[in-house]
C-alpha cells in the first residue's frame, strides 16, 4: 500500500525537526524519515545564531555582541540572506515556544558569553537554564568542578583559560572522584543517571563507609574545595531527566549557584534539546519513520523543475516509497552525510542535487590549517524560496527545499552559527512546503 503524506521531511537533526513542525502548525500532514542520530547528540546544546563574522579574509575578528545586525551585512550566498532577519526572529520565536524554560537568551538579541569545556568562551543566543550561572559576564567567583574519569573536562585547565581570557571574576578549578562505586570508564549518562534517581552511593570516610543519596554525596565532596566562591560549574552531567531538580539539591547543599559548562560528543543537553523537540514534533502529529536511509526518489522526470513524487527508504533490502506532494531535504552537511565528498567530487546523495565546488582539489583547503577553507561552505545552493539550484541557476525540482548543514555558503563552526541556520532554514522550508498544499 502507498504510504502518502502532504509532506515529506527527510532528516532528524535540527533542521529536519523544525521544518516538521512548522509544516504540522500550518495544518499539513508531515512524516519525517531519518536514517541515524542527528549532530544534536553531538553539538553542545548552544543555540548560537552567529557568533562571529565569517571571515573570507583569513584576518581574525572579534565576537559579534548583535548577530541581527550583522545579518544584513552577510554575503547574500549565505542562508540568513535568503530567509532575511525575521525568518531568523520567527523560527527563535518557535524554538522559544518548544523549549519553554528549559533555555535562556530569548530576553535580548545580544549573545551571551558562555564557557564551555575547553575554557573558551561562546557567544551564543540561547543556552540551556542549566548553563545561566556560569555565564562569563557575571562577576560572581568560580569554582569548576571536573571528576578524575571525565576526561575531557579539565577543570583546573579550564578556569586558566577563563582567567587568561580576562573574565571579569576570580576562577579556580579542582578535579575529585565521583562519590561512589563506578566503574573507571563508566559513561557520563551513568553518573547523570546516578543523579536524576538521587541512588544511594557508597563513600568512603576515614577509616570507614557510609551510604549517601548521590546529590547529597557529590555535594559532600564539592564542600571541601570551596574558598568563598559564590558559584560552582559541574561538566554537563547533572541529570539526563530531572537536571533542574539535580541542580537545585546541588545549590541547596552547597550554598552556591550550580552550573553545567556545555561539553563536547556525547553532549546530554543536545540530547535533552533532541527530546524536546521530538516531543513538540510528536505533540504536533509529526510521523516519525527513523532507522533507514532513504537512498532514492521517483520523479516525472522533466528536467530543470521537475517533480517529485516519493521518496525511497532501504529497509531490509526492500525499496519502499513514500509519496507526497513536497518535500524538504534536511539530512545534514559533511558531517551528517547529506553531503558526500570524494575524490572524484562533492555530492548530495540523495537527489543527486548540484554542490557548486571546484573540480581542482587544491581550492577546497587554505593553505593555513585553520584558515578559511572554501569545503566548510560546500552545501547546495538555492532560490528565495530554498529550493536547491542546479548548475544552471534553475530549481532542481518544484517541490523540493533544503534547510541546515545540506545548505551551502555558510561555515557553521567558524562563524557559529550551526543551529541557528538549521532553525531558521528549517522553519522557512517546512512552511513554505505546508503553503503549497494547504493554500
Ligand atoms: C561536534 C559538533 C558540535 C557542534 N556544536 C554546536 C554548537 O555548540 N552550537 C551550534 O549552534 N551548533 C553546533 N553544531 C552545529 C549544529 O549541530 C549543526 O549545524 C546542526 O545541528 C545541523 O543540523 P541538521 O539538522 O542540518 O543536520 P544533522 O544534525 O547532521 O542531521 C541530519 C539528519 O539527517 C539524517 N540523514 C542523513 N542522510 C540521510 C538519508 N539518506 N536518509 C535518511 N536520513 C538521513 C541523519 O541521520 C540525521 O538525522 C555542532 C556540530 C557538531 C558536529
């Protein structure tokens, strides 16, 4: 039997779930069909819009403190040119609603300055609730906490870095044990799981052993390390479910703010961040088809706007098509495999749509290692209406539009600017995909 929707989304990252929703709020039947996990899991759970300008010139620039104003100065081959500065404004609007209180940001347009693991600090327009008290242009003293098995997290490194980069209050770190009986390479989704069910943990006193609740427990140790300072960062663990709740026990044993500092993969607040969006697209009546790659489409066949009319999904070597009358292709840049390179070239595998690129190698690096490579911004190219361009400058189909990392023009990592270019081409694609068919 024909499986048929109004709107076909393919891709389950940022891009891929917003256009979801905005197609099911303009009324229109949507599936969306994804393959595998989306980079959420891996990004930061930062929502950053634009954080520094791109800079073609290899000369380093500042932080953006407004990433609005600096929009309409954009090259106009960058997505933000094609869905303008309310198309920006509106799909923050939508992720505001989605997330509720769970993220901050939405009370200014100007970036927050956040710390992440690193010690570097991220000019970003939203950030998870977890994440407020440790936002680098609040004077309060700070103590990072890493624990011995978390390696990526280097707290005493970390509060250096905040310290050199001039942040204006004192920061120290210290690394301890988890309090308990974990195992050495125990993942950080154990600890935070430790935390969410506040289990009783086992530490060990001088010359004997008590059980503790684990919030109780981690507080306990904490204590010792504080000189006075008003607030406390913990690497982003504090919970996979219930981190507010985490947080505050935390706060309330220490006497001190409690802060998560966005970590790298695996990332639980781009994990948190992926619940609540699933949870919004399925509130919503998105269908989710997830697990296999769709590998194929069926179209009319014309050439240069042409249309098509199903999708193909692999599954158990089994070719299954699924129809509608729009679709919106989501499935990531070259990280999320939307966009394929090899020697031979740079594709998007799927509708085999154009990838402007140059056919001389050489030309996709800059000399310098991290200079302004041209392959970051390798993506497909589309009209106003993001339908995807082919080599002649005409929509590859009629009914197809691209949202986030397949877009090309942009280089997310440099400029940061990856989920908010997901959001906004992502909102703009789906509704305009639903206004074809509800209209
Ligand atoms: C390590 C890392 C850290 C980052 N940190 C940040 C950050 O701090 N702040 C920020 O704003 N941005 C960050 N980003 C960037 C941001 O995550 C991405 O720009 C953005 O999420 C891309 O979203 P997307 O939906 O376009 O693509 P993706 O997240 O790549 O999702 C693509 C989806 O398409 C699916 N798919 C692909 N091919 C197929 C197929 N053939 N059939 C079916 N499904 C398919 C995939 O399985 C996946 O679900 C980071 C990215 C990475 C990799």
């Amino acid at each position: 039997m024909a499986i048929e929707d109004d709107v076909v989304v393919v891709g389950g990252g940022i891009a891929g779930m917003t256009a979801a929703l905005a197609v099911a709020r303009e009324g229109a039947d949507v599936r969306l069909l994804s393959h595998k996990d989306s980079t959420l899991r891996s990004a930061s759970g930062l929502v950053d819009v634009l954080g520094y300008p791109p800079d073609e010139t290899g000369e380093s620039s500042g932080p953006l403190a407004d990433p609005f104003e600096a929009i309409p100065e954009l090259p106009d081959s960058h997505p933000y040119r094609t869905v303008g500065v309310e198309g920006v404004r509106d799909a923050l609007g939508l992720f505001d609603e989605v997330v509720g209180d769970r993220y901050r940001g939405g009370h200014t347009d100007r970036n927050a300055l956040v710390p992440t693991h690193g010690g570097s600090i991220k000019p970003t327009a939203r950030y998870p609730a977890t994440a407020a008290a440790g936002l680098a242009s609040d004077d309060r003293n700070a103590l990072l906490v890493g624990f011995e098995t978390v390696t990526d997290f280097d707290a005493p490194l970390a509060a250096d870095h905040l310290v050199s980069a001039g942040v204006p209050f004192a920061a120290r770190g210290a690394t301890i044990s988890f309090p308990g009986d974990f195992r050495v390479d125990a993942k950080i989704t154990r600890f935070a799981d430790a935390l969410d069910a506040d289990e009783r943990v086992t530490v060990q006193g001088d010359g004997y052993a008590t059980e503790l609740p684990a919030r109780e427990a981690l507080a306990e140790a904490v204590k010792p390390h504080l000189r006075g300072e008003e607030r406390v960062g913990f690497p982003a663990l504090l919970g996979q479910h219930d981190t507010e709740a985490v947080r505050e026990s935390l706060e309330a044993e220490l006497g001190a703010a409690v802060f998560e500092v966005p970590m790298g993969p695996p990332s639980l607040p781009g994990m948190r961040l992926e619940g609540a969006l699933v949870a919004a697209c399925r509130e919503a009546g998105v269908r989710f088809t997830t697990g296999n790659p769709v590998v194929d489409y069926e179209s009319d066949g014309t050439a240069g706007g042409g249309e098509i009319g199903a999708v193909r999904v692999e599954r158990n070597g089994a070719s299954i098509p699924f129809h509608a009358d729009q679709f919106v292709l989501a499935t990531g840049g070259l990280v999320g495999k939307g966009i394929d390179s090899d020697r031979e070239g740079v594709a998007e595998p799927i509708f085999d749509c154009h990838v402007p690129h140059s056919s001389d190698r050489y030309d996709w690096f800059a000399d310098d290692a991290f200079g302004d490579h041209p392959f970051a911004r390798f993506g497909v190219a589309t009209d106003d209406d993001l339908r995807p361009l082919d080599q002649k400058g005409e929509p590859e189909f009629s009914n197809l539009r691209a949202a986030g990392a397949v877009l090309g023009g942009y280089d997310f990592a440099a400029e940061k600017s990856g989920s908010g270019v997901s959001l906004a081409t992502g909102r703009a694609a789906g509704r305009g995909a639903a206004l074809e068919v509800t209209r």
